[in-house]
C-alpha cells in the first residue's frame, strides 16, 4: 500500500480503492458519508474512554498519530 509521501497514487490505483471501500461500504449497509462514534482505548490524541467521532471512511492517522 505504502505512504505516499513521496508519490502520488496512479489514477487506476485511486480507482481501486474507491471501488474496493464502495463495494464493502454497500456488502455492510453503510453509508459513506456517515459517521461513526467509537470511545477510544487512549493513544496520544485522545485519552482512554473518549467518545470520538470518526468518518464512516477514515484512515488510521485519523485516529492518532502514525509514522506508517
């Protein structure tokens, strides 16, 4: 999958993934622009027990700090 932090991701290669998270979004019954509230376990961006809202579609870096 990589980063990308040094190139941007081919058009076929965007494609994909929308297609793949439509696909699933849809198998699971979940709209994609919805939100989700989960509590957190704790990390450094939210402590233990936090309500969070998050994107039905969201990326891990969206739910604390990442280096991958």
């Amino acid at each position: 999958m990589g980063n990308f932090s040094r190139a941007t991701p081919t058009n076929a290669q965007q494609d994909a993934l929308v297609k793949l998270l439509a696909w699933r979004l849809d198998v699971a019954h979940v709209d994609p622009m919805s939100t989700v509230v989960y509590t957190s376990g704790g990390n450094a961006k939210w402590r233990a027990g936090k309500l969070v809202t998050l994107r039905a579609i969201s990326g891990h870096r969206d739910t604390g700090p990442s280096e991958c």
